[in-house]
C-alpha cells in the first residue's frame, strides 16, 4: 500500500480535541449555505465540488489503496477541504449556514492506518467530550431555524449515547446500511435563546424578541 499524506501527522479522524484551525479563515464571511463539519472524501456528496457548500475537515491527504475490484487493482482516497478546521472550533461566525452536516469517527477499535480508519477517521481519548463540543460548534454557526443532519453508524456504539451528548432535540431519523446500522438524523436549531450553561441543570428557553441580536446556542 502506497500512501502519500499531505498535512496530519496522527492520521487518527476527522477530529480531535486540541488540534489547531486555520486561523487565516477565522471568522471570514462565505457564500456557501451549506457546511460539511468533516467532509472526509466526501463519499455521499452527489456533486463533491457543489458550490453551494463549503468543506471543512482536520486532514488533506490522498492514500493509494489496493482494491480488486478497481481498475489497477487499487482506488484513490481524497481528503481535500476548502479549509483545515477542527470541528470543535469551527472557523466561521455564529448564525452563518442554513444547513450542517456532522458525520464524525464513530469507531473506537478501527487502526488509523486501516482502510476504514483512514475513510471515516478514528475516535481517541475523551470522544464524548470532543462530540459534545462537535455538536455546540455545529449549532452555533447554524441559523435560527436551520437544519443540522446528523450521520452516525452504530456498529460499536449505540446512537442513543451519542444523542445524549447534545441538549437539542431531533425531529425525525432513519436507518441504512445492510444492517439498518446507519443513522440519519435531523434536528432544527430553535429560534430561541439559551440561558444558563450546558449540563448546568435544566435548560431555559425564551423566545429571542423581534430585532434582538442573535446569541450563541
């Protein structure tokens, strides 16, 4: 297996806790309407250079594979996004996309330098709290009334500990995969504000009166 890697000494996912952003795009403004937090190669994109989204991930690197039944004997995989950001420090402003998508690692047990490790990433240390961090970044550059789609496959850990992990409620879901093992999942980001910190006991919620300047959630 040949591989040629550009910029990611760990090869360890889409994301990591700590792991320095490109600070040069901090904050810049976008005409894209739609994020993909960590895009990887972009494997569900129907158009992977669609110009309606922006593509964000920690890693840029290409791995030659071997892969029978290729054309070669092998296939390439691209990880090449518009910006190197962490998706637990996003670099846009709050309130900014009217769409997120958020399909982050989910295996603990899969090596960084396997096939599937260096497809869909690797989760290390304390995941839960850098999803948990995933998830507020996520709802935060996302607009009042905006859509989040949620991507997790459940082969190692169930769903409903993920979930737990965000105080936002989802709409509605569905299962894929030959197993039903692949959860998409949708949630609307309310156009409400939140007082009080995350996991501070209850959450309150009051709606932001017409003209108010919007907070982060």
């Amino acid at each position: 297996m040949t591989t040629a890697q550009m910029n990611d000494p760990e090869r360890d996912g889409s994301a990591a806790v700590g792991i320095p952003v490109d600070r040069t795009v901090r904050l810049h403004a976008t005409d894209a309407s739609v994020l993909d937090a960590c895009c990887g190669s972009r494997m569900f994109w129907f158009d992977r250079a669609d110009s309606r989204a922006v593509f964000v991930d920690r890693r840029r690197e290409r791995h030659t594979l071997p892969d029978v039944s290729s054309k070669g004997g092998s296939r390439e995989l691209v990880i090449d996004p518009d910006h190197l950001a962490d998706f637990t420090d996003l670099p846009f402003a709050t309130d900014t996309f009217a769409l997120v998508v958020f399909d982050p690692p989910h295996f603990e047990r899969n090596g960084a330098t396997g096939w599937v490790g260096l497809k869909y990433g690797t989760l290390k240390g304390d995941w839960q709290e850098m999803l948990r961090l995933g998830f507020a970044e996520c709802f935060r550059v996302l607009r009042p009334e905006g859509v989040l789609i949620f991507k997790w496959c459940e082969d190692e850990i169930p769903v409903s500990r993920i979930l737990a992990l965000t105080q936002h409620k989802p709409l509605f879901g569905h299962k894929s995969g030959k197993q039903q093992k692949t959860h998409w999942i949708t949630f609307m980001k309310p156009n409400v504000l939140v007082t009080g910190p995350p996991k501070a006991g209850p959450v309150e919620w009051r709606v932001r009166p017409h003209g108010e300047q919007r907070g982060n959630l």
